[in-house]
C-alpha cells in the first residue's frame, strides 16, 4: 500500500520535531545541569568542583555539535522507520 501524501508531510514533520527535541535535550541538559552544579559548589565555597563545573560550559560548542549530531541521527532513523511500507493488520485496511 502506498503512503498518502498527507501522511508523508505528518511523518516529516514528525521528524524534524523529535529531531529538534532531542537536539535540544542533548545541548540544553549538560549546560544547565552545569550552571545548577556551578552554582551549588559557588554557594558551598567549593573552588575545585566549581572549576569543574564551569569547564563543562566552556566545552559549549563540542555539546552543540554533539546535540546537532543526535539531532539529525533522531530526525533520520524517525523518517526512514515511519516512511517504511509495513504490512497493516487486516481490520485497519479498507
């Protein structure tokens, strides 16, 4: 059964969603649990795990290229797994 030009535009943009959603989560999460641990040990006067802490945001643009790379391998494998003509039962079909 072939898919329906609709359903293709949904899967689309299904994609670049989950895509742009895990590109998010990968870049956002590190940063911000960073800044929350940076300003945990800053409050408690921990000067070594502050220094720690504060070099995990300056590795900023290795976790943007790392969330960019997740990104894109999530936007991909969505596409190519909801793209796929797969057998539908039997009370689906019309």
């Amino acid at each position: 059964m072939r898919n329906s030009a609709g359903r293709i535009v949904g899967v689309i943009l299904y994609g670049i969603v989950a895509g742009f959603a895990a590109a998010a989560l990968a870049t956002l999460g590190p940063i911000l649990s960073a800044a929350l641990f940076a300003w945990i040990f800053a409050s408690m006067g921990w000067k070594q795990a502050l220094d720690l802490a504060t070099g995990v945001i300056s590795l900023y643009v290795f976790i943007v290229g790392l969330g960019l790379i997740i990104g894109v391998t999530v936007c991909i494998r969505v596409w190519i797994t909801r793209l796929r003509n797969t057998p539908r039962p039997l009370a689906m079909q019309k």
